[in-house]
C-alpha cells in the first residue's frame, strides 16, 4: 500500500540565510530566481569574498598550521582575489575597512577558542567547524564557525559585514540553524552569538527554546503558497514582480486612504508596514528601466536624458564618495593634464596684460600669476570633475505630459 504523504512536496531549497523572508511569506520560494543584471549588490559579494578570506585563515588555525595560529595577517588571505574581477565600487568598499572586518572576527574567535582550550566545559576541549553545511530534508544552513563539544554544548557563530544591525535575539537564520545542528548532532546547550564588526558589537543570546526542522518545515508546508506582504518584503529579490506587494500599492494609493487624518491612523501601521519595501521596490524599478534605456532599448513615453552633476567641493564630499559617483579610482581624479601649452600662453598674456594695466610691479605679476594658475588648474579639477560628466536619467517624454 502506498504511504501516505505528510506534506506536499517542496522542491526548492529553503535556505536559513533568507529565513526571514519564507517565514513570513511562504509563497515567496515559488517565484523564480532570476539573475538580475542591473542590480549587482556590490555590498554582498564584497561580504561574500570576506567570509571567504576568515573562513580560509579559520582552516588554518583549526590544522594548526605554523605562521597561522593567532596570526592577524590579512595580505596572507587575499593573494587569491581577482583584483582586477572587482568593480571600481568594490575595490573601494574592499579597500575601506575589510581587513578590520577580518580580523575583528577572527581574534573573536581565536580568543574563544583559547578560553574553551584552557577552560575546556566539562573537561572536554571542542572542535571547530568552520562554514559548516546542515541539511535537513528542503532546509539548509551554512554557519560561519561552530564551537562545540560533543552532545553538550554548541556556539554557532555568524559574522555579520554589512551596516544592517541585527539582532541574536529571536534570530531566525540562526535559530534554524541551532535546530539543524541539534538533531545531527545532540547537543544540549545552544548559543548563537553575532559579530558585527561595523557596530563593533558582539550580540548573544543563550536559547531556551530551539525549533525542530520537522515542525519549521510542517509550518511552512501549511501555509506553502501563501504570499504575505510586510516589512520583509524589503529584502525579497521579487519585489518588483510581486502582485501581492503591487496589490499593496494599489491599496496605499486608494483614495479611501488619502481623506483626512480622521480615519488614517487606524490604516498607518498596516501601511508603514509595507512603505519602506514599496519606496525601495519603486526605486529599484527606476534604476532598472535607466539601465535598460542604457542598453539601447525602447520604453514607450520614456527615454534617456542627461543632466550634469551639481557643484560638490571637496569638504562636501569625500574623495571615496566622489570616487563611486564618477566611477573612477582615486587617482584618476587628479590627473594634471588640464590645459594646452597654448591656452596656457593666451591665458598668461591676457594676465599681464591686466596687471600692467591695474600698474603692478612685476614682482607682483609673478606671484598672481602663481596664484592664477593654481586657481585655474583647481577649477580646471572640479569642472572635470563634476560638470564634464553627463549623468544618464529617465527623461519622460513632451508629448507624453
Ligand atoms: S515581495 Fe513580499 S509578498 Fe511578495 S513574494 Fe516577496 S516577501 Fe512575499
């Protein structure tokens, strides 16, 4: 006889990382993953490629490699990124601040291990599991570093780059990943602790209660299908072909919404709700639509306009700020070529000129012309800079208003 099926079948890997977003919507695994060519994330690949580099310099220290054990060497770890794969805005978020990021976590770490090796809990020393796959059925968990001693106690560690706080308490990737690791592996005592070298903080949380897989997945097969828009939907990669979330718009945008302040509050917090996703899913449609014009493609009533930047001194914008703006490394905003020998010559005649006729002494014709072209090769800097350079816009067509 056949047996009976507990809950339909679910094809898709339900990853932990994205817990936040199927927990609350179920529905949104059934969209198809599409590659997005515009929106290339730079803040995570750049987070990727760290986790990378840590996870690499923790294999080491777990062998007990010699040069490696409490060894803070980051140029050791980058020797095998393609530096030249990186866009300009990753080079420049790598460059910032990423080997702090590094080795923020990894002497977290070491230090902990140094503790659990010298104060082992239950006379036990743990082991180290680092970038650690669990699997149950359709869930699956990659945690950064696991400490643990057999059948007793784990620490699931996750290394948190981006400027995003987040919080250990009821932290569903982590909480995910706590019951996966306790039915493989048996433990009594779960801690998750989050490192945020951004915030410079250390967030932990000693778990009373740990969810079993079998249930997490039980949950979700009850409600497989079900499309429920809130303030996950900021973090959804579909949120800009949802009709769940466009029936949201539609609803903000409903006139029964927008009469006087006599019946909104009651609507607000359902609406805030869904604001910041809606804002974000709105820009993002916009800066998709601009880099398809850019490609050279047709979008009825729209095409592609050009502005110049505005006026940005030095002192209102950083040089890594400009740098991403203008898509151009540091260095090449300052390259000297900025006037031919020939403007030069007419720009230093009509100087004299000026002076002989005001009756400066040639002393003085010397140190303004100094002045002069110091002040013309500046300027010659910033209009370089910011007012020879064309910024593409969405234009929307005359005959269309
Ligand atoms: S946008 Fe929101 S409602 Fe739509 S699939 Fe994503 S999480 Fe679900």
């Amino acid at each position: 006889m056949k047996k009976k099926a507990t809950h339909k079948k679910i094809s898709k890997n339900l990853a932990a990382s994205r817990a936040h977003i199927w927990t609350s919507c179920p529905g949104s695994v059934d969209f198809e993953k599409v590659d997005n060519i515009f929106q290339k994330n730079s803040e995570a690949s750049i987070g990727n490629l760290i986790h990378k580099i840590s996870a690499s310099h923790l294999e080491k220290i777990k062998d007990g490699k010699k040069g490696y054990e409490r060894v803070l060497d980051f140029n050791k770890f980058i020797s095998f990124i393609n530096f030249t794969a990186l866009s300009i805005e990753e080079k420049i978020l790598f460059e910032e601040n990423q080997e702090e990021i590094h080795n923020q976590y990894v002497f977290y770490l070491t230090r902990i291990l140094y503790e659990l090796e010298n104060f082992p809990v239950s006379g036990r020393s743990p082991e180290i599991l680092v970038e650690y796959r669990l699997q149950y059925k359709n869930i699956v968990a990659i945690a950064d570093c696991i400490l643990y001693v057999p059948d007793k106690y784990a620490v699931i560690i996750d290394l948190k780059t981006g400027f995003v706080e987040v919080e250990a308490e009821a932290n569903k990737q982590l909480l995910i990943t706590a019951g996966l690791f306790k039915k493989f592996h048996g433990v009594n005592e779960v801690e998750i602790e989050i490192i945020q070298p951004k915030h410079k903080s250390i967030k932990k949380d000693i778990l009373n209660y740990i969810p079993k897989p079998q249930e997490i997945l039980k949950e979700f097969t009850a409600e497989k299908g079900k499309l429920k828009a809130g303030p996950h939907c900021l973090y959804c990669p579909s949120n800009d072909i949802c009709p769940e979330l466009r029936g949201q718009i539609e609803k903000y945008l409903n006139p029964k919404y927008q009469d006087t302040a006599y019946n909104r509050p009651a609507v607000w917090s359902e609406l805030l709700d869904v604001s910041k996703p809606i804002i974000k899913t709105m820009e993002k449609i916009r800066s998709n639509s601009l880099n398809y014009l850019k490609l050279g493609e047709e979008i009825p009533g729209y095409s592609l306009g050009y502005r110049g930047g505005s006026r940005a001194w030095i002192n209102t914008i950083s040089l890594k700020e400009l740098s991403i703006f203008k898509r151009a490394g540091i260095k090449e905003l300052f390259r000297e070529t900025l006037k031919s020998p020939a403007q030069l010559e007419t720009e230093l005649k009509a100087l004299i000129r000026r002076m002989k006729k005001e009756g400066s002494g040639i002393k003085d014709i010397r140190k303004k012309e100094k002045i002069d072209k110091k002040i013309i090769t500046l300027q010659e800097k910033f209009e370089s800079l910011i007012y020879k350079s064309e910024f593409p816009v969405l234009k929307r067509n005359k005959e269309n208003n």
